[in-house]
C-alpha cells in the first residue's frame, strides 16, 4: 500500500502531468471507484482545470478552476499515468480524464479499492479518514507535546498506534518497522509506557525517516510507481522492513518477523527488546579513570537499557539560567559564566584546583542538586515500566550512590594501562595522572565491592562479549 513517501511522490509527478490542463471528457469504466453519482461528477469536471494538487496524509487533493476538490485516495494498488488520448486501455484502467491538450490521465487499481470523491473546497476535510487524521509528520505540523499526550492515553500496542492516522498522518506498515528499529522500540512495547528519551527519538525519527523517504521518491514494493512510470528508490534504504532473518544492520543478531495487529513487522530482538512493566532494578555503572566505563555504558544503551549518566546530568543542573549556576556565579564570581552564558569549566577548575576549601565549598552547591536531578532521571524512568535502569556515575562508591542500586558493575582495567589510557586522552604528566587517580577511591577497592568486574584490558570484541553477557543476565536473571 503507498504510504506518505509514495503519496507525495505520485502528487510530485502528477503536477507535471495533469496540473493546468483542461478537462475535455472523462471516461468511467468502474463505477465503484467514485463515490458520487458518476453523471453529476462528469457534468461537473468536464470543462474544468486542475488548478493544482495537494495532498494530506495519504490523500490526493485535486483543486479544480470551479471550487471544487476531488478527493483520492489510491489506497492498495491505485495508480496514475499519462498517455495520448485513445492509446488503447487495459482491464484495470478505470477512469480517464482526457484533456484538450490531447493528453489523457488514466486511474488504474487492479484491486479497485481506490475511492474519489468530488466536494466543494473547503469541505474536503469532512471526507472519509480526513474526518479524523492527525499531524502531517513535519516540525511545524507534528508537536512533540501533542505526541506525548497521546501516547499516554493509550495502552495499546506502539506498532497500531502509530498506524492509526489520528496520531500522525502518513505512517503505514513499512515506514512504522523502519522507525520503531531507528528507535530502539520494540513493536509490542505498550504506547503509554514509552520513556521520555524513547518519545523524543520516535518522534524525531519520523519527521527525519519520511522527509529521507520523499526524497528517495519512496519504497518500491509490489507495483508502486510513480505518475511517471518511476519506481521509488528507497528500499535499498530500508534497515527492518523485509528483512526478516537478516542480520540486524546495527548489532548483527538475526531479525525476526511475527504478527503485530495483523500486520507483518520485522524488529530485532537485540536492540528492540519488550519491556516488563514491573519492579525497576537500578544497575550502578562505575570504574576508575580512563577504564572504559563510557564504552560499555553506550554498548548497554546499544541494548536498549536506559542510562542516567551522572555527566550529563550534571551539565543539564549547570545549565545557563538554572539555579545550579546561579549559585556557582554568586559563590565564585561572574568570571566562571562565559560569553556564551555557558559555565566555564575551566575558569572554575582553576578556581578550586588548588584550594581545598573552593573545593568543598563547590561540592556543597553541586552535589545536592545532582543528587536530586539523578533520582528524579530515575523516578522518570522508573514510572515508565522499564525493568533496568542503568546508573552511570564517575564517583557511584564515592558519593555513595552503591547504596540505592541493586547491582553494581566496575570496568576495570591493569593499574599501569589505566595511568597510560589517562596520560594519552588528558594529555597529563606521569605525575599528574598519578595524582588524578590517587584522589580516587583506589579501582583495587571499588572491585571488592561490585556485584560484577567487566575486565576492559583486552580488545573491544572481549568487552562486548562481556557486555553482552551481562545484557542476557540482566533480561532473565537467574
Ligand atoms: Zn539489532
């Protein structure tokens, strides 16, 4: 069936073929195909111009030159193309309009689904679907805010929700699989229990994935061609639809197909895992400098496990205008804010390098605030349903964030690759590595008390095998 993509791509060729010709006659052969009486739409096109065509959601709108609209809707196999008038016909074709010019645009539908409806413009909107449809998948059209409220109404599956045209406009079985997999959502994943992050990159990626697909001139799948007679170039693009089987294109397990709503989808088990709605364990995620904390913490959001990174968080509590800078500003001076209204790290670092007491005194304003942005990252989360949460922190034993997590994971590496991997990213002395990692709590410690080491001494494809032992034990825990 044309999805949007398709839909435009046909609307982009049938400007060049019918818009600004003149109606001469038109031709029915199937009656069906329209829905008002057949005589009173003749009599009312023929003499008339295509003004233009508009589309909405998977609707063609036809503006002829007396105030009228033909609505159309080519459903599963619906198609237009351009020929000489009295080139012979097949059995499918079943409307002609020919035109003055000595052209003729022929509808062909060999399942015959496809509807027209003549209204008066302005009256399009009460057709059909168009009663109901939602946002065209555009930044301007489709708001996030809007999205979030729907989704929370729904417990339904996500897969059905984002094909019901109330929610947005446009997205059919092909382009739901392609962006539920650029999202890491599986298709099952009930709609009101999506995280914040998971709402925002949904919503990103079908305004990014259906502009993407415009471009290509949509997918082809069974006769999809344009008014042109073109076929779509955008399924060499496609990651999950029809690739049941395959490698998944980002982690390489195998994808698998099964029934959603009826419908076949293609997700990846790996990557698009079904959440449990039920307790959330929390994971407390640490190391010591430079171990490769931040490697396995993206392999476990690889994974689809969402992760509340301490650094981040601390940036966003830092944020110009927020409190936490505020405070900051008014206990080291104006100096530490930059141009950009942005904290300056390092005017502050210098600031309390060397003084014990700025140094506390930092802590005292910081610390709190962090610790109260995390847990409400959490709390967030947690409200969602999602089963693990992964608690990323530098400092997790030193700030004693280990208390609150279920589990605790250290990565780990030889103390002397641990001062070479520091020297060589921060650019320091011996010395001053040394002195870096002396201020911690020493990684021979931190590995007593972890419920699990990740030994990151070895190569990339070692650490991801760890990591994706820890996943598995993490999903079915023994
Ligand atoms: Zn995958």
């Amino acid at each position: 069936m044309p999805e949007l993509p398709e839909v435009e791509t046909v609307r982009r060729g049938l400007l060049k073929i019918a818009k600004g010709r003149k109606i001469n006659a038109i031709d029915v052969y199937y009656g069906k195909i329209i829905t008002n009486d057949v005589e009173e739409f003749r009599q009312a096109l023929i003499g008339q111009t295509i003004e233009d065509i508009d589309r909405r959601g998977k609707y063609l709108l036809f503006r002829f030159s007396n105030q009228l609209t033909m609505v159309s809707h080519l459903r599963m196999e619906g198609q237009y193309f351009s020929q000489s008038v009295g080139a012979p016909i097949d059995k499918h074709t079943h409307v002609v309009f020919q035109f003055t010019d000595g052209t003729e645009l022929c509808y062909h539908d060999t399942r015959k689904f496809g509807r027209m409806t003549l209204v008066k413009t302005g009256q399009e909107m009460k057709v059909g679907g168009l009663k109901t449809i939602g946002p065209e998948p555009t930044p301007e059209d489709f708001k996030l805010d809007f999205f979030k409220a729907e989704l929370k109404k729904s417990r339904g599956k996500i897969k059905p929700f984002l094909l019901n045209q109330r929610h947005v406009a446009g997205l059919g079985n092909i382009y739901v699989d392609e962006v539920l997999w650029m999202s890491k959502i599986n298709p099952e994943q009930p709609a009101n229990t999506l995280t914040a992050a998971e709402i925002w990159s949904l919503h990103d990626n079908i305004i990014k994935e259906l502009a993407m697909a415009i471009k290509y001139k949509g997918t082809t799948v069974h006769t999809f061609v344009d008014a042109m007679g073109d076929a779509g170039g955008f399924q060499e693009r496609l990651n999950a639809y029809g690739r049941g089987g395959e490698q998944c294109p980002r982690c390489g397990t195998k994808m698998v197909k099964i029934k959603v709503a009826q419908r076949g989808t293609t997700f990846c088990p790996y990557c698009q895992p079904l959440r449990e709605v039920g307790e959330t364990k929390i994971v407390g995620l640490t190391g010591g400098i430079a171990t490769g904390k931040s490697t396995v913490s993206s392999l476990l959001n690889q994974a689809g496990f969402p992760i509340v990174d301490a650094d981040l968080v601390t940036r966003q509590v830092q944020r110009p205008g927020s409190t936490g800078l505020k405070r900051l500003a008014a206990a080291f001076g104006p100096q530490i804010i930059g141009k950009d209204g942005q904290l300056d790290r390092q005017q502050l670092g210098q600031l309390v390098f060397s003084d014990a007491a700025a140094r506390r005194q930092l802590n005292e304003i910081m610390q709190p605030l962090i610790r109260k942005a995390i847990w409400q990252a959490v709390d967030d989360f947690r409200r969602t349903g999602v089963a693990t949460v992964i608690l990323d922190v530098p400092l997790l034993f030193e700030q004693h964030y280990d208390r609150d997590c279920d589990y605790v994971v250290v990565v780990a590496v030889e103390p002397a690759t641990e001062l070479q991997r520091l020297m060589a990213r921060n650019h320091y002395s011996k010395k001053m590595a040394q002195a870096r990692i002396a201020a911690q709590m020493p990684l021979e410690k931190k590995i007593q008390r972890a419920d699990l080491v990740i030994d990151n001494n070895g190569s990339l494809a070692e650490t991801r095998r760890q990591v994706h032992q820890l996943v598995e034990d993490l999903r079915n825990p023994r």
